[in-house]
C-alpha cells in the first residue's frame, strides 16, 4: 500500500528500491523509497501509513518528498540587511538604518569636554609643525572636488547631504566648517574624509527599516525540471597543446 501510493504520487517518474521504515507512534509506521526522478537526486519518498484503533484496515496518512543526506538543497535564507556587506553600496541605493540603531543616538546626549583638548591640538601644542593655511587650503579643494565632495556620482544620487547624517564626524578647527570623516562601516567612504554637502544612500536618516516578518519554507515545484547535462573534464595536456594556459 505505502509503494503505491509512492509510485501514484511520483508518476510518471518511477519509484526505487525500499530504504526502511520508522515507527512514528502507536499504530503509525512511515516507509521510504528511493526517488529515482533524475530532478530530485538523494531525495526520498515518505509514505506514513496509520490504522485506528480496534480498526482492520490500514490507511495512507500522507506521501510526501523529502531530502536525504546527499540531497541538494538551497542555502538558508538569510535577511538582506545580514548580507550586506561594506562596499556593497552603489549609487542610488540605499540602506535602511532602524530607528533603534545602536551606532545613533539623539544630538543632544552625545555632549562631552572635549572642546579644550581639540583646540589645543589645532594650535599645534606638542607637535613640531603643523598645517599652513596654504596647506589646508590646499587640501581643502582637493578633497572637495574629488570623489568626497558634492559632484561625486553617488553624492548627486543620494536623499540627503552628509551633513543630516548621524554617521558624520566633524573634522577640528577650520575645516570643520566644510569636511567631517564618515564612520558608517557599510558606506564606501567609511573613515574617510567627505565634505557636508557629499552623500550616499546609508544616511543615517534616508529611510526606515520595516519590522522583520518570518518567510515560510521554499515551495518546491515538483511537476517540471530542467536536466543539464555535465561537461566531461577536460585533459590538462589537451588544454595545453590548444594553447591555453
């Protein structure tokens, strides 16, 4: 009874030899066959069948198609934002930052006695020579108009200006007016220096992350497959009297 209806559910594939059996419970006993269906290799065939209690006759409870230890399976889903990776961000795209975001906090708390220190250091105590204004000057247009400034491809995608965004460190002393460092890790400037009016779509502020819902398991079609032949290995010396390296 348990072949049958392996073989009636797998038709017009054929089902193969008998792999064992497992008792589930009282009066319940699942059977598996091989599946010989050249789309589903390493997968088997699970009938249960079950008889009530003080009843004669012995019913299938359910057939079903499942995957063996050498079965071919898709990896596990991950959520796109586990994914993602620095350097992944290209212009126009942007990355939702939650609402919750460890790495942010309101303006306001983040208030500390830094000020003095950052002033002595842009006067130069303790360092034999420091920056000319020439030298800022000149540092200044070069980071400006190159690939951290406003005119940078994804700088004229981006929702925001770096200067809303919660990932921008102000840089000391004068160039503060104009340059902070990036310090968000999934953004292609991550730690380096871009203007205020420079951007990218991982703005602290550019969107929301929807609450996460749960994905059910993969539908598994189970009428149609495709067959792809596999191409023989090739002699390394054939390859080489080819000319190839």
């Amino acid at each position: 009874m348990a072949r049958d209806a392996a073989e009636e559910t797998a038709r017009p594939a054929p089902v193969g030899e008998h792999l064992g059996l497992r008792a589930e419970g009282d009066r319940l006993v699942t059977h598996y066959f091989e599946c010989l269906d050249p789309g589903y290799r390493g997968w088997r065939w699970a009938v249960t069948v079950a008889r009530a209690a003080r009843a004669k006759n012995v019913t299938v409870d359910e057939c079903v198609l499942l995957p063996g230890d050498e079965a071919l399976l898709a990896p596990e889903w991950v959520p796109w934002l586990e994914r993602l990776r620095p350097g992944d961000l290209g212009p126009g795209d942007l990355l939702p930052t939650p609402s919750d975001d460890v790495r942010l906090a309101p303006g306001y708390t983040q208030v500390d006695d830094s000020t003095d220190r950052e002033a002595e250091w842009e006067l130069g105590l303790g360092r034999p020579r420091v920056l000319s204004r020439e030298g800022r000057d000149e540092a200044a247009a070069r980071w400006y108009e190159g690939i951290a400034g406003p005119r940078a491809p994804i700088a004229t995608a981006a929702p925001a200006q770096c200067s809303t965004c919660g990932f921008f460190w102000l840089l000391a002393g004068e160039l503060r007016q104009v340059f902070g460092v990036c310090a968000n890790e999934y953004a292609p400037d991550d730690g380096r220096v871009v203007s205020a009016d420079h951007g990218c779509g991982a703005h602290s502020e550019a969107v929301v992350i929807p609450p996460a819902s749960e994905h059910g398991p993969p539908v598994l079609d189970e009428l149609d497959f495709d067959i792809v032949p596999l191409e023989p290995a090739r002699d390394p010396a054939e390859e080489e009297a080819l000319g190839h390296s």
